[in-house]
C-alpha cells in the first residue's frame, strides 16, 4: 500500500488478478499524488508477468470517484502547475490504455468528473445501479478535456455532449450502460462483487497472448494520446486560473462545509 497524506493506493495480487484500489477521504476524489501512485500501480501490474488481469476500483460503498481534488485546484497559482495537475489524469488513463493487460473498471456508487475517466479508459466496466454519472466541469468553468477521448471513445459524441453541457445533472447507471460507458449493471454491490469474481477468474485462465492481442486491437487509433492529453491538460491548466473557475470552487467549497 502506498500512503500519503490524500489517501492511499492499494494494489493485492492473488490467482493472477492485480486488485488496484484508491481511497480519499472526501469521496474518494484525486488529488496529484494520488493520480500519480495509481498510474504507477496500473503500470507495475502491467509489467507483472503474475498478473493477467487488472481491476480498477475504489474503496468504501458510496461514491467510486468524486474526480479532481477541489482543494487543490485552488492552490494553483500558474500554467504549469495547472497542466501539471491535470496530466495526473492523463497519466492514469495513458497507464490504462498502455497496460497489456485487460483492465476491469468496479463502479460501486456515483463517479463524477474525473471518475468517468476511469471508469471510460478501463476495457471493461461493472457497475451497480446506484452509480451515476455527471461530469460538472463546465459549471465550475473548466471542461472534461483531459478525459474527453476515453468518454467520447467509449459513449460516442452525441452522449458526450449531452453528459458536458448537462454539468449540474446526473445520468443513471442505466443510461450509462445504454450508452456504452458501462457493460453490465447490477442491483447492490454484493452481486456486482460476485459477477466481477466470476468475470476476472475466468479471463485469468484465457491465454495471455490473446488477451494482450485483443488490448491492442480495443485501443487501435489512440497511438496519439501522449501528446494528445498533454495538450489537452495545458488547456485545463490555464482555464482552472480564471477569476470565474476560483470563484466557482470557493463557493463550491464552502457549501459543503
């Protein structure tokens, strides 16, 4: 386990699955540190010759990932610290989609922002019925430019815009499985825990090879994403600077105090 301050970063490798599981005290949002403790554990899975598949998922029964850290978001002070920030999450999905082994995303509750994020750069996604999606980028003055290739990839463009310009709405789980974002949905997480068992156990036996020759083929056209997220968490760097962005999280803070 790998801890910090911000929370942790657990990762248990067992029958040749790597469980990789985040925790953050306020709904299990991501701070820098913790973006980047979970892009090296997806990397070090991937490079496991033990492991064949990867689950992603976070700790606690209620929210998966409530995205970017607030709190921090407000101690940026420059361009580059802002871009910094933001490429923890094109890290993340970069280790996702760079990792040769098949990565299961466990959506136990809401996932907003950045949390959609995860859920869209794993290969495969389970859910439970409670874990609704929103990304709220745009009504604190940012936008979801950082995750927006793994979103749009997965639930195609028309969603995409539909999910971005509805920033104060949560879609259902269901919604999200219509649209692609999720595989499978099930009613509490004790019967999601017991499809994810089954689903991993199975796909650790299948031969590796093909397994890593299907990862390929999933992600076929993303060859640009290095360069392409950079670019994209520069632009999410500089807008998180604005007078209306400060403003939007200070008020957003101090509602929930």
């Amino acid at each position: 386990m790998t801890e910090t301050p911000e929370g942790n970063v657990d990762m248990v490798v067992a029958d040749g699955v790597a469980a990789i599981s985040f925790y953050h005290p306020a709904q299990n949002s991501l701070p820098a540190a913790l973006l980047d403790d979970l892009a090296a554990a997806i990397m070090n899975a991937g490079g496991d010759a033990s492991v064949r598949i990867v689950v992603l998922k976070s700790a606690g029964d209620r929210t998966f990932c409530a995205g970017a850290s607030f709190d921090e978001l407000l101690q940026i002070k420059d361009k580059n610290a802002g871009a910094e920030f933001f490429s923890g999450f094109a890290k993340v999905i970069n280790a996702c989609r760079k990792s040769p082994k098949i990565v299961i995303a466990r959506v136990q509750g809401k996932a907003v922002g950045g949390g959609v994020g995860l859920a869209a750069a794993a290969d495969y996604c389970l859910a439970t019925e409670a874990a609704s999606i929103k990304l709220s980028e745009l009504a604190i003055g940012i936008g979801p430019f950082v995750i927006s290739p793994a979103v749009t990839r997965k639930i195609g463009l028309p969603a995409f815009s539909q999910l971005t310009i509805r920033a104060s709405d949560f879609q259902t789980a269901q919604w999200a499985r219509e649209k692609g974002l999720y595989n499978e949905v099930y009613p509490d997480i004790a019967a999601l825990d017991e499809a994810l068992a089954a689903l991993a156990s199975k796909l650790a036996y299948y031969h590796p090879e093909a397994l890593s020759g299907l990862k390929k083929i999933l992600w076929e056209g993303t060859e640009n994403w290095d360069e392409l997220l950079a670019e994209r968490a520069a632009l999410s760097g500089e807008l998180v600077l604005s007078e209306f962005t400060q403003q939007a999280l200070k008020g957003f803070l101090e509602g929930k105090r």
